[in-house]
DNA sequence: GAGTGGATTTCGCAT
DNA sequence: ATGCGAAGTCCACTC
C-alpha cells in the first residue's frame, strides 16, 4: 500500500494509470469535478470528494453525506489519465451500455494505491430465498398437514412462490414477502389463483406470507378471501439453520409426488 | 486532513472516537471481520478492506471489487470504538429499523480523517420524470393533437403516468418507461385502463412510452389492444433542454381544461 | 409515521 | 445476451 499527500497533478496520472494497469485499487480524495453521460446524463459542480476506483475497474464517488454514490461506473470500465492546465483528469468508459465519467480534479489532498487480498466467505441470512426453503424444509409453518408440491411454478402471470396441498386436500398458493406485504403482493397472488382455478377443479386458498400487512391490505385479503399467515424472516432464518443446504433445489428433495 | 499508516489499534480507536464526535469523515483500510445484523443477518470472514464512515453517520465497507458495498450503514448511525485483544472494534447501530454493524481489524494499514466541504451542485437529466415534463411540455411526442389533461392521476390500481385525450376526443392513458419496457409494465397499463374504463363512457386508449420494449411484449400489446410510442429519455432530455422549469406542476400550467 | 414508486438502480438466476 | 424479480435495496415524496 502507498500513500501520498498532495502529489502533484503530473506525478499521480502516471502513478494511478500505472496503478490501474496493474490492477491495483486506487483512491483519490481531493476537489474535483464530475460529468457522466450514457443511460442519463448528470453535472456534479466542484466540491471535495473521495474517489475509488477498484481493481475490476469500477468506479465510486463520494460525498461526504450518503449512503449511496452520488456518481459511479459499475465494473469493467477502461480508463484514461490526463493532465491538463495542471488539473488531473481521469475518465472511466464503459461499453454497454455506452456510458462514460469524468472526473477533473484541481486538487489532490490524498492518493492511495491498494492491492488489497480478500478471500472472506459472505454468508446472508433472512432472504426470501430462506423463507422459502424455510417453508419446503418444514411446511408445517404455514399450517398443520400442509404439503408442497412445487416451488417457483410457472402460471401465465409469473412464479408462484410455493404451491402444495392443505390436509383437506385443497390446493395451497403460497406468496412469500420478506418485508410488510403491501396491496400489490395480494393483487399479485389473487391473479395466480384465478390463472390456476382457471385449470384445475379443486378448491384453491391463497396464503400470503409475510412478517406483516401494510394499512388497508386486511380488507382486500377479507375480500378476496385471501388468507394471511404472520412469519417474520428472522424465524425463518432460525428454522432454517438447523436444515441449511445449498441450493432450493434441495429442499424439494422428498416432497411427496401428487 | 490526517492520514496516519499502520496506527497501532489503541491509537485508531480514540483518533476515530473523536473524529465522528465532531462529525469527520474516516477511512479505515486494513484486514477485518464484519457482522451485521438487523433486518437480515450477515457474516463477512476476515479479508482486506477499505472502510468509510461519513460525518452524517453512514458506513460502507468496500471488498476489492463490486460496485456495491457488501455491508453498509445508511446515515444517522451512533458509533462506539474499542480495542479487544490488540484489535480494533468498531460497531454502528442504529434504531429504526434496529440494525447494527460491528467491524473488527486485526490490521490496519491506513487511517485517514477528513472533513469534507462540498458545496456542488448536483443536477441530472434524463430520468423518468424528465420525459414525463418533455411529455407535458411537447404533447406532440405522443401524436398529432394529443392534449394532457393531468398527470399522476389516481385511479384504483395506482397512478397513471399522463392522462390526456387524442384529436378524435377519446381519452388515452400514457405509461411512461425509461428503459426497455417489460411484461410488468403493460399489465400496469392495462390495469389502469380497466380501472378507468369502468368511470367513463368514452373509448380509452393505452399507449406505452418507453425507447424499446422487452421480447413477447409486442404480442401481448396487440393482443389486449394498447399501442406503443417509441421514446428515448435521451430525446425527452433534448425537448425539455429548451423549455426547463423545475417542478412538474409548472408544466402543467396551462393544459386545456376538459 | 407509513405507503408508493423510481433508480445511471445493482445483482443474480434462468432462458 | 436478454428477461425477470428480489434487495438488509435506498430515496424522495405524499398522505
């Protein structure tokens, strides 16, 4: 790792294309200017700002406030490095889409150039994803007697979450939100059910799971007669570290077959 | 701006306690563990990785590649530092959703404190609300004799982009698209036309804006009769470059009242 | 404070 | 490559 305080405009485009060429990481935090053009166009004015620019060739920049960018090259960018009336100027273009930005800066208080090593595993819990495969593992969180048949299934507006049988012998539509299910997660389901009832001749319920119903969807499902049953996420994450296994396609494993 | 190379954990731990007291900026560039958990849970294994923490509170940890942080903190965090076992531990929490980071180094390669001054001004064109303006401003986009009569209109479903009536009086419900128009975005309009059919007398039309629309669309638009305007964001930007104001509102100033 | 929809969304998976 | 939907989405705006 090297850092540099307030290199000259000259010494840090060579140092960075240099960097870049080798696929280090650079940072540059100075003021600086910023335009890009492709999807939408944007004018950033002069202001202080930190740079990265990673070794995949993505690029960030940063305000000193917000989360997010406020601009930014996603990866695979080639660059090019120039100085021009002592102003370094650093432009990232990308290829589909055909998008460019362009970064000028008239100071530079700081440049880091990094190989940083980073073999860490990421693990997420608490996804949709998990509540499904919560769901396959162990059924009986929907309700007693409940068994799935498929998962993902394909009807003419899109995939049903899980789909399975209730004791009774009825089918089961199960829509899965992660987060406070909202009016469109419900109108969502209620098309699945009606494209299904449209084929076979048994009845069909539509559950709705989520950790909780936005204001004003209680009625709809009461409407629809839709039923809702509460599971949080976090729940299914518990259930689910007991059973974990790779892919979705594994908890499907030993359904029972219609 | 300070940066300090291969401060001992200690050090670090007070230099960042006092810089976030008074609202500075902080990079942390090392090796290090992360854990998060809120909304969903996460573990990151120990690697090398570059750390900003912004003076409103917010937290991004950045691995040597990706656009996107693999943890983070949107802004308003409380922070609280510490020194285990020679190691750096740092943890930002939040309430609201009750979530919180804990960051541990067990090296830390560079430690920069900045307060950032950025003043610029941020401007972009070309989103989706930029061709709805371009759409007010220039009716003609759509057709010859096209006349807006609101925008964001509310019907059941949700909000009609642009509502206006054609040269031969009857209504048209105008869904706008910014990119490649998808199966999702022609099933909204014709959602809101069913919904606006059902209130009026008159014929109603569907038109679909938008500069492309995905595969197997085209058949569905025929098939439930809505017609498509091709419309790049880009061209809308252009129209509205000579006639800018700033809210929507003022571009519909002076629509023809029905 | 909750609900709704856009984003230069990004990301991942399936076709 | 394209399409489709989720995301710890974030964010701004409305009610």
């Amino acid at each position: 790792m090297v850092s540099v305080e307030h290199p000259p405009p000259a010494t840090a485009a060579d140092t960075i294309q240099t960097a870049l060429s080798v696929h280090k990481a650079v940072i540059v935090i100075g003021n600086c200017l910023v335009e890009y053009k492709g999807r939408a166009s944007s004018k950033l004015e002069s202001g202080e700002r930190i740079v990265i620019i990673k070794e995949d060739g993505s690029v960030l920049v940063h305000r000193p406030t917000d989360y997010s960018p406020v601009n930014w090259q996603p990866p695979g960018c080639l660059f090019q490095t120039e100085v021009i009336k002592d102003k370094l100027k650093i432009r990232a273009i990308r290829r589909k889409p055909k998008e460019a930005i362009t970064i000028v800066f008239d100071k530079i208080y700081l440049l880091v150039l990094l190989s940083l090593v980073d073999e860490g595993e990421f693990s997420l819990y608490a996804s949709e994803e998990d509540m499904q495969k919560a769901i396959l593992a162990n059924p009986s969180l929907i309700e007693q007697g409940f068994r799935p048949i498929t998962y993902e299934k394909k009807v003419e507006p899109g995939f049903v979450d899980v789909y399975g049988i209730d004791q009774n012998g009825k089918f089961v539509v199960v829509e899965i939100k992660r987060k406070t299910a909202s009016k469109d997660a419900v109108l969502q389901l209620q098309k699945y059910i009606e494209s299904i009832k449209g084929t076979v001749q048994r009845d069909v319920r539509g559950i709705l799971v989520a950790p909780d119903v936005a204001k004003g969807v209680q009625p709809l499902l009461y409407k629809l007669a839709l039923e809702f049953k509460p599971l949080s996420p976090r729940r299914c994450a518990e259930v689910l570290s007991s059973v974990r296994t790779q892919k979705l396609s594994e908890y499907f494993k030993g359904l029972p077959e219609l």
